[in-house]
C-alpha cells in the first residue's frame, strides 16, 4: 500500500509539474535578460519537486593528469545481479594503483560520490559499485541481503585482480572490511593491498548519533511491519519486497529539515533575483539528493539488525553464510581510517574501531585520521576531502603498492 500510494501522487502530480515547467520557460522567454521575477522562481520549484529512480550521469568526460587533458570514457567492466562494477577508463601510457571505490548503499545511487570519483581519477585507475535499483531487479534474481552485499564485493575484486586497493565510504564500511578479512583468511590473492574505510559504522555503539537511536528504538519487526513493501506492478521488480528510497530520503531529510527549507528558500530568491550561477548549484545538489533507490527488504533490515542493533562486525559475531568473519586474519592489507568531527550519522570513534579488530595488522600498516570542521559528507566530497584527506589516501594506497 504504502508504493501504491506514492505511485498515485507521483502520477497526479506529473501534469502540475509539466505545467510548471512550461510556465517557467514561457517566463524566461518573455523576459531573457531581466530577472525572471517570483511567479517564474515559483514554477521552477515546483518543477524540480519530482523524484527519479534512475542513476544520474556521472559526467566526467575528462580530467587533467600528467599535464594534460585525459578523456574518460564509463565501461561496465562486470555485471552482477545486484551491481555493476564501472570502470572510468582513460587513455593513458603509464600503470596506475587500481582502486575499487565501493559506494554505500543507502537510498542513493552511486553518483552520489562523484565527487570522490573526480579527486581519485587523475593519479589512480578507478573502479566503483554501481548498485541497481531493487525496484528494477526482478523477483527471479533472488535476494540480496547483507551476504550477498558481501559476495559482491569479492565479485568485483576478483574482477579486477590481485594488487587492487579498496575505499569504502559510510555503510560499506562494514562489508568491505568483512570481504577483507574473508579473503585474507583464505589467504587469496585477492586480498585487498590496502583498504580506506570512510566515516563508516564499523561499530555503532560509540558516541551513538540519532541514526543510531533510531535504529535501536524500534524491535526489527517493527521496521519490517512499518517500511517495507512491495514493488508496483508497472516495474521490472514486481512483487519485490523493498525498503523504499523515497522512504529513506524523507528520513534523511527530517534530520535536517531546517537546513532544506532555507536551501530551498535560498534558491527561489537566487531564481527570482537572477543569480543563476547560485541558483544551478543549488539545483545540481538536489537534482542528485532526489535521485533515489530502492534496497531490497533483506539488505535494510540486516544492516539494521546486524550492524545497528546487534554491532555483530565489532562483537566479532559477524558470520557470511554461516562462516564467522575474523579481521583478525587480516595481515597483510594497509589500513586507514577517517573521520570527521563534525558526523552526525557516524559519530566519531566508529570507524576507528576498526584498528581494534584488526588486531593481527602491524602499527605501521595503520592509519587513522580525524579531518576537523567536517561532517559526514565532507570526509569524502568538497573542498577537505580533496585538499586534506585525499593526500593521505593517496600516500597509503603508494605506500602499499
């Protein structure tokens, strides 16, 4: 009921908005190089009130590496049920660290760490998880929970061979470290030659933030009764059971709802004044914040359950299909944490924990860094991320090639 639900506004509300659209192009028409005043910066909102559940583009079609202007080129590199491994190729002579970027999934697409992608592609070869939309993965292809999360990661390092370094950013965390210290006990060569955990909820019961209270507020029956539904019949995962991205967003969003509004506010006075190189930043923002996925009901309440509730990875209960993960095994990957002072989803402490369970690794192949004057998303996007912490991933990832 409650996709249905969405679906029918969604559908009721697609004619306003085409209106508003029109409106607001009819607008800027009839007066091009004034300002388009507020009637049009009110159509223009309501234009951009849609959600979409299709990946937004990357649009990197060049960098600048070695003194020169580098295209780059989106290849799918290996397709598993649940994701794509993108590669974002560049024409280039000289051998690179590869690195797979594993994206969180978290109610938003993987472009989400575009950003992350830009700083890295000059100086490495990258490889990210491109995660599918449950909501288009038919019901035929199984489920996808937090082993088979797992199993897609080992599926993608794999595919790229020994000698890959890993960088995973926020819920990851957990499974890429748990795919690590698998590998490493089975000593493959697969091992990861270094692995980057970013502002992830290795263990959860340090400086618990509200995400974390609210996890632990409710029994998981309560999150299966309350959230999880079943896809529409006019999509490809019909039937699917799912933890709705819409959900997830309007969560996301109640945390800093105060935020949002004036941003919003901020971009109908740029629209109306005609400040429009402030305005189509604030667009670009909320174009990517509205392009929402749906996770798959066994992947949500796993994670809540067996990373928020029950912290198995820092309990050191944390089994993959029946075997108990130990990042004791690990031996041999480098690793580097990083947090942010400011977090509000992973408190500071959370990643760190990692260097406690790691306890077979050597001091000098840990790192940790807490970057000041940053939230969440400032570890791995903005002005920091590339000025400050990337210098330090890039020296580990050298220092362990």
């Amino acid at each position: 009921m409650l996709y249905a639900a969405y679906q029918a506004y969604d559908d009721a509300m697609r004619p306003l908005r085409a209106a508003a659209g029109v409106g607001r192009a009819t607008l800027t028409r009839l007066n091009p190089s004034g300002r388009p005043g507020s009637l049009a910066a009110a159509y223009e909102l309501l234009a951009q009130t849609a959600l979409t559940h299709k990946r937004p583009p990357f649009g990197i079609p060049a960098i600048q590496a070695g003194g020169r202007t580098v295209a780059v080129r989106e290849e799918v590199a290996c397709t598993m049920p649940f994701g794509s491994l993108v590669h974002f190729a560049k024409e280039l002579h000289e051998a690179q660290p590869r690195v797979l970027l594993v994206a969180p999934l978290s109610g938003h697409f993987a472009t989400l760490l575009r950003g992350t992608v830009e700083t890295l592609l000059p100086e490495h070869d990258v490889y990210l998880t491109d995660w599918h939309n449950a909501r288009d993965v038919p019901a035929a292809s199984g489920r996808f929970g937090v082993d088979e999360y797992v199993g897609h990661v080992i599926g993608f390092l794999e595919a790229m061979g020994p000698g890959t370094h890993m960088v995973a950013v926020c819920q990851s965390c957990v499974q890429a470290l748990a795919a690590t210290a698998i590998l490493a006990e089975d000593a493959s060569p697969l091992e990861p030659a270094s692995l980057t955990l970013m502002a992830g909820p290795v263990d959860a019961r340090i400086h618990p933030t509200r995400v974390n209270r609210l996890a632990t507020s409710k029994p998981i029956g309560w999150f299966e009764r309350n959230l999880i539904t079943e896809v529409p019949a006019r999509h490809e995962g019909a039937g699917r059971r799912v933890y709705p991205g819409f959900v997830q967003l309007a969560a996301f969003m109640s945390m800093n709802i105060d935020r949002h509004v004036k941003a919003h506010l901020e971009m109908y006075r740029s629209i109306a004044d005609g400040d429009r190189e402030r305005a189509a930043a604030l667009k670009a923002f909320y174009d990517e914040y509205f392009a929402v996925l749906d996770m798959t009901a066994e992947f949500y309440l796993e994670t809540v359950e067996r990373v928020f509730q029950e912290y198995q990875l820092a309990r050191s209960a944390l089994d993959w299909h029946g075997r108990r993960v130990d990042p004791r095994a690990i031996r041999r990957t480098a690793l580097l944490t990083i947090e942010g002072e400011k977090d509000d989803i992973c408190a500071v402490g959370q990643t760190a924990a990692a260097h406690d369970l790691c306890a077979g690794l050597r001091p000098y192949l840990k790192r940790h860094h807490l970057q000041a004057g940053v939230g969440h998303y400032g570890v791995f996007s903005g002005r920091r991320w590339s000025a400050q912490i990337y210098p330090i991933v890039r020296n580990t990832i050298l220092a362990a090639s």
